[in-house]
C-alpha cells in the first residue's frame, strides 16, 4: 500500500504536466479536479465516519489547514504550468526539511547541527536546479520558485493538521480540509473556468484527468491511512521519501524530458539532504493532497 500510494503521487505530476500542455487551463483543471475528488473523498467518509463534527475550538486551525491546501494547490498546478514535470519532482525533494523547519518555528523540535546541514544542503541544490537552465538563470525560475512554494506550503499544512490528527480521524479531517480549500479555488478559477474548452480533448486527456481525480487524491487518502495504521508513520515516511525519485523516473520516461549535469547535480544535494533529514528526525508526514 506504501509503495503503491508513492507510485500514485509520483505520477500525478507527470498527469498533470500532460493535461496542462493538451489544452487544460491550470486552475480550470485544478478546480474540476479537486470537486470530483472531493466529492468521492465524502462519499466514502460520510459512510465510514458517520460525522463530520468537530470540535469550535479546533475551527481555526481546520481553516489554517484548508488555506494552505488552496495556496499548495496554486503554487502546484502553475508551478508544472511554467517548468517541467521532472524539475517539480526534484524541488519537491525538499518537503521534509521544510517540515522540520515548521516544525522548529512552532517549537515542535529544536534544531541540530545535522538538519541545519540537510537544509543548507537540500537548498543549495534547489539553487543548482534553478540556475541549470541554458548555463545560466533557468528561464522557468517563477515555476522553480513556485515549486519551492508548494514544497513550502504542503509541509506547514502537515505540520498545522499534526495536533487535529490526535484528537479526529485522518479521514475526517481530510476530507474538512478538502471541501474548505476547494471553495476559494473554485472562485479565483472562475475566469478560467468560463473559457475552459474541452472539444479538443481526446482519450488520453480523459484517462489522464480521471487518473489524476481517483488516483493521487481520492485511492491514495485510503491506502496512505490504512498503510499508517498498520505500520507506523516513521515508516511510512520512509516511502514517501521515494516520491521525488519516481516522479523524475515518470518525467522522463512518460514526457521524454531530460536532466542537464546541473540538475542531476542539484537532484543529488537534494537526496542527501533528505537522507540526513531522516537521521536527525523521523517525522509522521500527512498525505500529499495533490
């Protein structure tokens, strides 16, 4: 199940990189997408849960959450937007320290010089990935920015949700966060939404947007979960760490996009970063809702 919900994340950047380049609007795709996931995510918890109650103290931080799912979902779709599938895959190497960084911030954890290492390291590499393109100043530095963003805003929502996590089911709150993060992205996609075309699609488009819709937001909540459940979170973690890896395997392969020396470069700061992150700390990482 861990390694199978992996494989779903990493591909979905590639899914969604091929939609945005066949005729799909960014936060067109972004809107539709997340309202049908969405809606098979409650389905399957009304009958699970029975409720969606929370407690009126713990609305806040609910709403923190589903703020930072709508601007994760921003940064995400315009990110693939400007830049490639496999440059996104590699940034998004960098979660785990920006959840040890949040986490450092909320004096969850206090830093060691092992993680300061992993950070300067992990970011150093994102510096090589952005500065890679054509010898220079990569001309997709707003997407490699962006990307950098939603690495950023995905682990402060993982480490925002950690106290709801205790008190509620994964599911619930997952499915909370989904519906409040759908609503502010639905309206600001509106324009697009209006002259979004789909005469032109054709059988892959489909398949791919009916992929990204049950794979790496609806099947993946359930696998992830019931994974968590059955072996742990410092585990499960561990096979999240693989998602970057795959999502570039998928670029290359699917797109038949390609790495320049510098981007390897950059790819392989990030690894060791994320492998000296795991030594100094084993976080419990939430879903991706991607």
């Amino acid at each position: 199940m861990l390694l199978g919900t992996v494989l779903l994340w990493a591909l979905n950047v590639t899914a969604t990189r091929y939609l945005l380049t066949h005729g799909f609007r960014p936060l067109a795709y972004a809107t539709i997408r997340y309202f049908a996931a969405t809606s098979l995510f409650w389905a399957f918890t009304a009958q699970r849960e029975r409720s969606f109650r929370i407690r009126l103290s713990d609305a806040k931080l609910v709403a923190l959450a589903a703020l930072l799912i709508f601007l994760n979902q921003l940064c995400f779709v315009s990110s693939i937007h400007l830049t490639t599938a496999s440059t996104v895959g590699l940034v998004l190497g960098t979660t785990p320290v920006f959840v040890g960084l949040f986490a450092l911030l909320a004096r969850i954890e206090r830093p060691t010089s092992t993680f300061w290492l992993a950070a300067l390291l992990s970011f150093f590499g994102v510096g090589l990935i952005a500065g890679g393109g054509s010898g220079g100043v990569s001309s997709d530095v707003l997407g490699d920015l962006l990307a950098v963003c939603t690495a950023a805003t995905w682990a402060a929502y993982s480490v925002a949700i950690a106290p709801l996590m205790r008190r509620y089911s994964p599911f619930r709150i997952s499915a909370l966060v989904l519906v409040l993060g759908w609503i502010p992205l639905a309206l600001v996609a509106i324009p697009q939404l209006t002259e979004q075309s789909f005469r032109e699609f054709h059988t892959l488009t489909w398949l791919a947007l009916a992929y990204a819709i049950v794979g790496p937001l609806f099947l993946t909540n359930i696998l992830w979960f019931t994974a968590i459940g059955r072996v742990g979170p410092s585990r499960a973690s561990l096979f999240a760490n693989l998602q970057p890896f795959f999502s570039v395997l998928f670029a290359l392969v699917l797109l038949s996009e390609h790495l320049n020396r510098w981007e390897i470069a950059g790819g392989v700061a990030i690894a060791v970063g994320i492998v000296l992150e795991r030594v100094w700390h084993h976080p419990a990482h939430a879903v991706p809702v991607e």
